[in-house]
C-alpha cells in the first residue's frame, strides 16, 4: 500500500510539474513574441534598434523612443504573462534569501555563538 501510494504521489507531482513548466514557457514565449514585435515596430518605423541617440551638441545623449501603446487583448494577455513571471522570479530569490539565512542563524545557534 505505501509502495502504490508513494507511485501516485510521484506520478502526480511529476504531472503538475509538466503541466507547470508549460504554463512557463508559453509565458516565456508570449514575452519573447512582444519583444520581437515592439523591435520589429521601432525597426520598421526609421528608429536605429531600440535606442537612440539625440542630444545637444552632439553628445549623444541616450533617448527611447516613443511608440503608441496599444491595447489589444494579445499585448494584455502578454504584459500578465510577464507580470507572472517576474512576481515567480521574485517569490523565488527571497525564499532562497530567507531559507541562506536561516541556515546561517542554524549553523552559529549549533556552533554556540549565537545568544
């Protein structure tokens, strides 16, 4: 009975794992799609790559261009989609950060440094 048990846990976890990772990567996918299209747009439109360079006296000062926003439902979808990833990506460095501290505060409480 533990055996089986322990092979349906397993063979869920694995299931929701996939299922996540590809959740992910369309998420990964629809970032990769906006960014090509915004470049293509400012490419298309006479802007030289993503930056430009204006400025008084020739200095080249670093200036973004301004391109009109728009509101379609796949750019909404996208922005989520970015939105998810980055709030992951977070969730994730200060688990790391709290989980590398309190095994910092283990090992001085185990070597009797701590109060």
């Amino acid at each position: 009975m533990t055996q089986a048990a322990i092979l349906i846990q397993s063979k869920f976890r694995s299931y929701a794992e996939q299922k996540r990772f590809q959740r992910r990567r369309r998420a990964a996918v629809l970032i990769q799609q906006r960014f090509r299209s915004l470049r293509q747009h400012r490419c298309g439109q006479g802007h030289r790559g993503t930056l430009g360079t204006r400025g008084a006296g020739g200095r080249g000062v670093l200036t973004l261009p301004s391109v009109a926003p728009r509101s379609t439902f796949l750019t909404l979808k996208q922005d989520q989609a970015a939105r998810k990833i980055m709030r992951f990506l977070r969730r994730c460095r200060h688990r790391m950060e709290e989980l590398k501290q309190s095994k910092e505060v283990d090992s001085l409480q185990t070597r009797g440094l701590a109060s």
